[in-house]
C-alpha cells in the first residue's frame, strides 16, 4: 500500500515544486524587465537638471533616483555604497561626464547597459576664465546672440588654477542646462537612450521629450523678449555658472570666482570688477540661493549696488514647490530688473 501511495505523493509534490518554480521564475521575469519595483524602469541621475529629465521624460514608467540630494553641492557629491550599488543595477544611468568624479568611477565600474552621457548630445565650451584680472583690452566685448569675443590675446584661457577646478572639465563650462536650447538638446538625447532602454514605451517617450521640447523652446522664447530691451547687458555674479545662458541672449556675465564657487578672488580681479562695474554701468551683484552671499554683498557695497539672487539650478531646495521652469522664471525676473529691460 506504502508502495502504491508513494509514487503519488512524488508526483504531487513534483507538481507543487514545478508550479512553484514556474511561478518564482515568472516573478524573477517580471521584477528583471526593469531594475525598480512594479516593473518600473529604474534611473539613477547624477543631478537635479537631468533627473528632472527623466522624470519629464519618463513619466509613469520610471523610478528615477537622484544622487545628489536636494540642497547638496553636486560638485562635493561622493556616493554612498548604497547609492553605488543601486547605481550598478539601474537599468540607465544619466549623467554629465566630468562634473562629479564619484559618478564617473562608479559608471566606469558598474557596466551598466544603457547610459545617457549629457555632453554627447551638445557641445561644451569655455566660460569663466577671465577672472584672475588679467586686463580685458579696454573692455571691449563684442555683443551679440552668437556669444562674446573676449579676444584670445587678452585672456590666456589656460590658466591651471583652482578656480577652473569642475571635476574633471578640462576647463570647459558645465552649466549647459541653463541654455534651453541646449538643455532641449540633451532632453533629446536622454529621450532617445530611455526608448532604447524600453522599447515597449517608445512611443509613450517620444510624446513626453517632444512636450518638454516644446516648454523648452517657449521658456526661450520668454527669455529672448524678456532681455530684448535691456538698458544694460552685463551682470556680475559670485560663480560663474551663466556663461551658456549670457552667450544665448546677448548678455556679458562678469565673475568673482570663476567656474569653482570655492575659489577665492584676487585683489586683482576685486579691482577689475569695480572697473567693470562703473564702465558699464552694472546695477546688482547676484549671488546664488544656495551659497554665501558674503563676497557679493561687500562687492555691492563698496559700490554702492544691489544684491539679488541667480539659482545655477545645480540642485532645488524643495522639488514639491520648485522645479527647473519656475526657478528658470524667476532668474529671468531677476536678471530683467538688474539689467532695466
């Protein structure tokens, strides 16, 4: 009877296993299709412009993590092995090569499939580099929307200083989320990295990048007749972050600290800026919104100038309230009243 009663229980317990087995590997299936819970497409982003991206981007079929935290320097960022892991296991990553060393090793090593490298899709340039007080040739710039022509034999742009420390730049500007055109152009790019990483939702992608696209070339648009009638076209900041956005709308930013927010200015250049400042007739002194305000108010002081604030959007205090378009609206307000337009 023991007999008759024992290839039946194998039998039945094979099935149980084979069912169980089935139904694990179905699970194991489903939760592999993307790195995040519920199927979602899992995104670490170095920053808050591209995980903004992403999200845009993305919508309601990604899990976007940003590496640097609300109010954190994305400059300073060094990843948890948390954040590494979590990192080696999304299923794209979006970065921007050479601003933040950390995410560029841990990319390196992570062999991560799908990435989306924000500089490959536009083209970086130098800014910033004038700031050591080398003499500016009688201050003459040469205005307009194709950028501004400093002349090459007044400004060595090779410097080797501290200040042109970005991570590992080579001296190239990395603020190019505060051009739209150009920010419009990595939104592109990611766009077209996300549908590779999840062709089932191409479609659903395309719709989103073409609809921030839009939002883009119209936030352009703002700024082209926002600044259009301006009385004066040159600004000073504490960091020079704007280089991109002063090169799209015919504006001239003069720096304290160069390209690192950490250097210190020379004496020297203190002395060019209050040159500057009279010459052209300079009305504010912005500093950012998360940065001493220090230098920028003994600046205005001594000039007798106002202070205002430029975010470099590099990161948002509180993304429920804030995101890149409203902080993009109020520089523009800030920069329309510094500069009479």
């Amino acid at each position: 009877m023991n007999n008759g009663l024992r290839p039946r229980r194998l039998i039945r317990t094979s099935a149980a296993l084979t069912a169980l087995g089935l139904g694990a590997l179905s699970l194991a299936a489903c939760g592999n299709d993307s790195g995040a819970e519920g199927g979602k497409v899992s995104v670490s982003a170095s920053f808050y412009p591209l995980a903004y991206l992403a999200e845009q981007i993305g919508g309601e079929h990604v899990e976007v993590q940003n590496l640097t935290k609300p109010g954190v320097e994305p400059h300073d960022l060094e990843l948890s092995p948390k954040q590494t892991g979590q990192l080696g296991e999304s299923d794209l990553v979006v970065y921007l090569k050479g601003l933040q060393p950390a995410v560029d090793e841990a990319v390196d090593q992570s062999g991560v499939e799908h990435v989306a490298e924000a500089t490959s899709y536009t083209s970086l340039e130098e800014h910033g580099n004038d700031v050591h007080g080398e003499e500016h040739g009688g201050h003459e710039h040469e205005h307009g929307d194709e950028g501004h022509e400093h002349g090459d034999e007044g400004h060595d742009h090779d410097h080797g200083h501290e200040g042109h420390d970005h991570g590992d730049m080579g001296g190239k500007d990395p603020h190019v989320w505060l051009d739209p055109v150009r920010y419009a152009q990595i939104a592109k790019g990611v766009g077209k990295e996300l549908a590779k990483t999840d062709p089932d939702h191409r479609a659903d992608y395309e719709k989103n990048t073409a609809k921030l696209v839009s939002r883009l070339t119209s936030l352009d648009k703002e700024f082209k007749k926002g600044l259009a009638k301006k009385e004066s076209d040159t600004f000073i900041t504490t960091h020079a972050a704007f280089g991109y956005l002063a090169e799209r709308y015919g504006l001239h930013e003069e720096a304290v600290a160069g390209l690192n927010p950490e250097s210190e200015p020379s004496a020297a250049r203190m002395k060019d800026l209050h040159r500057i400042a009279k010459q052209d007739d300079v009305d504010t002194v912005f500093f950012e919104d998360n940065a001493s305000d220090k230098t920028a108010k003994t600046l205005a002081k001594d000039l007798r100038l106002k202070t205002g604030v430029l975010s470099p959007l590099e990161t948002v205090k509180d993304p429920k309230t804030q995101d890149y378009f409203s902080v993009m609206h109020q520089n523009l307000t800030a920069l329309k009243n510094a500069l009479g337009a």
